[in-house]
C-alpha cells in the first residue's frame, strides 16, 4: 500500500492509503471528499458548541433585529416555539443575537459537548502523527454521529433555517463567507507532487511514486489557477530544532576554548628549546654570585 500525506500549502491534513493502482481522478476525488468532509464537521461542531449555549437559530426575518425592532414589527420565532430540546430548556441570552436563548438543560447539553469532543478526535489532524489513517467513511461517521446526538436533544428536528441541519442535508450556502474560500471544488482540485503538478489523464498513483509498493509519500492539494505549492523544507521543524541545539553547543564549546588560550606554559621548563644543550653541557643548574672567586 502506497501511504500519502496530505498537505495544503505546508500545513499536514491527514494520511490516506492507497494502491499503486488507483488512478489519479480516483486519488484527487477521493482526497477532496475527505478533506471537504473535514471543514464541514469543523463548521457544524462549531455551531453545535452555540446551540449546546443559546438553543436554536432565529429565522432570517429576525436575525439581526434587536427586540425592540422584533416587537415593532410584530414577529414571532415560531420555530423556536416548537422546536424544544428533550426535557425543557433554560433561558440564556444570546449576546450577538444569532439564538433564541433557550438552553438546553445540562444532560443535554453533555450529550452535543461530548459527541462533538469524539467527531473532532475522529478527524483531528493529529492523527497524522501518530501514523492513523483518515477514510472517507470515518468522516461520514462522524457525521452521522453528530447528526444523532442533535436528534437526541431536539427529536423534533431543527429549524429548517438553522444551519446545522442545513449542514446535515447538504443544502448549505456558504456564498459570502470565509468558509466557501476553504471549501475545494472537485472539478478545479489538483494535487502536487514533488512540486510536480499531478495530472489525471489516464496516469496512476504508481507511474508517479516509482514501483515500490511500500511507501510513504508527501502530495499537496489546492486550486488550478492557484499556482504551485512551497516546496517541502530540507529539515522538518524536529530536525531544524537539533540542528539549532547542536549548532549552540559548538559555538559554547569554542568559546570555552577561546577563554582557556593561555601560553603561560611558554615559561616551563620543558618548554625551553635549549635546555637540551645545557644538560649536555653541564652547565644547567649554575647559580652566578656578585663578589666571589
């Protein structure tokens, strides 16, 4: 099995496995959905984490009014009023007015931050370390158990508005935000290579990674058009820390020996060039006297 991790730009995403065989649309196809699937998960945890707070969404008549403009016009969250979490809610207001503040009670509130805890571990970019790879059944999973947890507090299912559920039916809108510049579409996807551009007509993973079956390769994902990625640096960041770590130790060791420059020894015995000849000549132990015959 080929193992490739893939990158955007220089940040890692996930490993997937794969075969020599695979052809690269299969590959590209393959690597957008799970990475697509990604980003959606981070963007309905992220408003699961809001409802677990301030309950449902406001319907677009009311997002954005403040109560006095809400009461003026005579609207009514009816929504709201019908979709209630499973055993009663508590009123939290919304600070930036987005929810109608009815609090899920606290089991249920444990229900969405627990299941939301286990869909990001499911997909965290960690697992890129410790060497487990990411499917796109897994970030289905996750999905689908997200979706159950929500089920679970609102049995009456959400808002048809609220965006979570919007989420969950693939009926998203994410046009004008800054979600829709992470999405990648699968028609102008494109994959890199060793800062080679990965091309999809008819070529396999193998007429690319050589003929070793057993291998361990880096691919980046982003846009056509885009221009091609940063090259992979010559020393990860474990290693440049080393380097750096061994580099100090030398410059402190030199120093050391800077400071110990010392040529007193010049005045040893052992160090004199003609002591030698003097012992030759008996002449090396003479004490001279002032005055004497």
């Amino acid at each position: 099995m080929v193992l490739i991790h893939i990158k955007r730009n220089d940040e890692s995403q996930f490993l997937i496995e794969t075969t020599r065989g695979t052809t690269i649309e299969q590959l590209t196809k393959n690597v957008v959905t799970i990475y697509n699937g990604r980003l959606k998960i981070d963007r309905i945890c992220c408003e699961m984490e809001e409802l677990a707070k301030y309950g449902t969404l406001y319907p677009p008549e009311i997002l954005g009014l403040t109560e006095e403009q809400v009461s003026e016009l005579k609207l009514t969250d009816h929504w709201g009023e019908q979709c209630i979490p499973s055993g009663g809610f508590t009123f939290v207001k919304d600070p930036i007015g987005r929810r109608n503040g009815k609090q899920p009670r606290k089991e249920m509130q444990n229900v969405l931050t627990n299941t939301i805890k286990d869909a990001k571990a499911m997909i965290s970019k960690k697992l890129v370390t410790e060497g487990k790879c990411l499917t796109a059944k897994v970030v289905q999973n996750a999905i689908d158990l997200l979706r159950g947890a929500v089920t679970i507090v609102y049995p009456m299912k959400l808002p048809p508005h609220d965006v979570i559920r919007a989420e969950f039916e693939n009926i998203e809108d994410l046009s004008g935000t800054q979600a829709s510049k992470e999405v990648i579409d699968p028609i102008t996807a494109q994959l890199w290579f060793c800062g080679r551009e990965v091309y999809s007509d008819g070529k396999t993973v193998g007429d690319y990674v050589g003929k070793i079956e057993n291998c361990k390769v880096i691919m980046k994902i982003s846009t056509r058009g885009s221009g091609p990625p940063g090259r992979e640096p010559v020393m990860n960041e474990n290693e440049r820390k080393q380097w750096m770590m061994h580099a100090y130790r030398r410059q402190e060791e030199l120093k050391k020996l800077d400071a110990d420059d010392d040529d007193s020894y010049l005045n040893s015995e052992w160090a004199d060039n003609g002591n030698l000849k003097r012992s030759f000549h008996g002449i090396k132990d003479i004490a001279w006297r002032a005055g004497g015959k």
